[in-house]
C-alpha cells in the first residue's frame, strides 16, 4: 500500500543516531539506524524528523541521524538541520509533473535546550519562523504541506492552540496540514475555502502507527490518502482514512510488533489480540463519527 503511493509521508519520532551514540529508551530515545532503511524498504518518500525527541542525544544525534539520510538522496527529511544552510534550504518532492514544498516543525525538544547560536538545529514552530518559510516556498512549487508535531500528548480533541495554527496556516497559504505527537488519533478535517472553493485537508494527530504503547487509544493510528489532480491547479479531488493497529508481542506471540488494519478478517487477527483491536476501532470510529468533517473511512 506504501509502495504504491506517489507520495507516502511518515512521522519518525526518534532519533536515528544508531549504536555508535548507544541505543537508549524512555525518556530520552536513540533508535538503530535500521529502522530508517526499513522505513526506505518499505516506500516512503517523506520522513518527518523533528519532534519533542529531537534533542535526546543532543547535537551528535542530530548529526548522525542527518548523516544517515544523507545515503539516500531520494528520500526527503524536515525538520532537522546539520547547518544553517540546511535550514534554509527549500524541500521539494516532484511526481508526475506536480512539485510539493514540504515543511516540518515541532513545538519544542522536552527542556532539552539548543546549543548557543545553533538555533537551526531543529525546526522549532512560531508564528514568525512559520510565515518566512511559507513564504519562501510560494512561487515556486504546486502545493505546500506542513508536518506539524503539536498537541497535548493522549488527548482525543486538538487544543487550541492546534485549531488556531491550523486555520492560520491556511491563510497564509498552506494546502495541507498533518500533525502527530498527541499518540492518539485526533479528528480529520477537509475544510473547503469560501472564495476559491478550494478544499484543505487537516490531519491534527495521526496517532500511533508502529510503536509500544499500551495504554487505551494509543495502540493504533491512521492511514490518510489524498488524492490531488492537477490541472489549472491543483486541487483535493478525494480524500479517505484506515485505522491501522499495532500488534505487540506479548498479545500476537511473534517476535516483532505486527501492524494490522481493523478490517482484517477476524480468523487472522491473532486471538489475544482481538479485544484490544477491537477497543480501539470503537474508541476511534466514536470519535470521528462525531468530530471528523468532509472525510469518510475506506475498507
């Protein structure tokens, strides 16, 4: 399904710095940098790298991650900065004649503060460094998306600093806005502009994809296509999500984590599994039931 996306977007909210920098978990995270070659293997294009992490091994982390990517000049990366040239470097991604402008932020790195004169390290969101961006990338691409790391960890609704950025970020001339960090899956909006008729999606918390947390609601995430079409513009023409879950050892009894989509026959979901599959659809479907606006779940 990855692979066969045009432009498949992912949140990677560790560090890459591998076992040189010693691999390290909670609180301060440092992933093997196999997991960035799997995310390559599995066909994603776009890799958003800032988050409340960032910092966890410091400037070295940074570098080592950059380094990695460095490898595969294919894939695009946001959000982190070896130098203050990277910072202010354009991202684009380019795919059947439709350029994108991408841009990632988080709200901040845990108190773990940046090194004097070395603010570029990570892309850290204010209004004022959101504007320059935006409008550095206008002119010069087809549509402009945002990753937004944002939100208050666990909570179902996005707060209001969220609801302000992302309208605000529309204004400015955004197209697409997609958030993480909250670990539970928000609600989805595809907002359609009064004047031009034009149609905005914003993805507040995409949840948890892959990871191993336990705890209600965060067990799982989303899968979000948008489907663009180009021709004097272009424009949203569709746009639908999945609810993907993540099966943890103790319950699949496999050694890895195993990601299932909800709608997978019952027969193959593994038994210990199934109640907690089960909790989260419901929880999730509840939620956007209510909340979601102008997006429908695809099987």
């Amino acid at each position: 399904y990855v692979q066969a996306a045009d432009v498949a977007y992912i949140n990677q909210e560790t560090i890459l710095g591998g076992t040189e920098l010693g691999l390290s978990h909670y609180p301060m995270f440092n992933s093997p940098q196999e997991i960035g070659t799997a995310l390559v293997n599995t066909g994603f294009d776009w890799i958003a790298s800032s988050s409340n992490h960032s910092m966890d091994k410091f400037e070295e982390g940074i570098i080592s991650s950059e380094n990695f990517w460095e490898q595969y000049p294919e894939i695009v990366t946001t959000g982190l900065n070896r130098t203050e040239e990277e910072r202010y470097q354009d991202k684009f991604i380019e795919r059947n004649g439709v350029k994108f402008g991408v841009l990632g932020y988080t709200y901040g790195t845990n108190g773990i503060p940046l090194p004097e004169g070395k603010d570029y390290l990570v892309n850290i969101y204010s209004e004022e460094r959101l504007r320059e961006d935006v409008e550095a990338l206008q002119g010069k691409c087809d549509a402009i998306l945002v990753s937004m790391h944002w939100g208050i960890e666990y909570q179902s609704l996005p707060d209001k600093e969220q609801k302000f950025l992302a309208g605000w970020l529309l204004q400015k001339g955004v197209d697409h806005v997609i958030g993480s960090h909250p670990h539970v899956v928000q609600p989805i909006e595809v907002r359609t502009d009064s004047l031009t008729n034009d149609k905005h999606l914003v993805v507040y918390s995409l949840g948890n994809y892959i990871s191993n947390m336990s705890a209600r609601r965060t067990d799982g995430g989303l899968m979000v296509k948008m489907e663009l079409v180009k021709d004097s513009t272009v424009r949203l023409n569709n746009c639908e999500y999945s609810l993907v879950w993540t099966a943890r050892p103790v319950q699949s009894e496999k050694k890895n984590h195993q990601l299932l989509p909800v709608n997978l026959p019952i027969e193959l979901v593994p038994l210990k599994a199934r109640n907690s599959l089960k909790i989260f659809t419901n929880d999730a479907r509840t939620l956007f039931s209510k909340h979601n606006r102008g997006i429908k779940e695809y099987t």
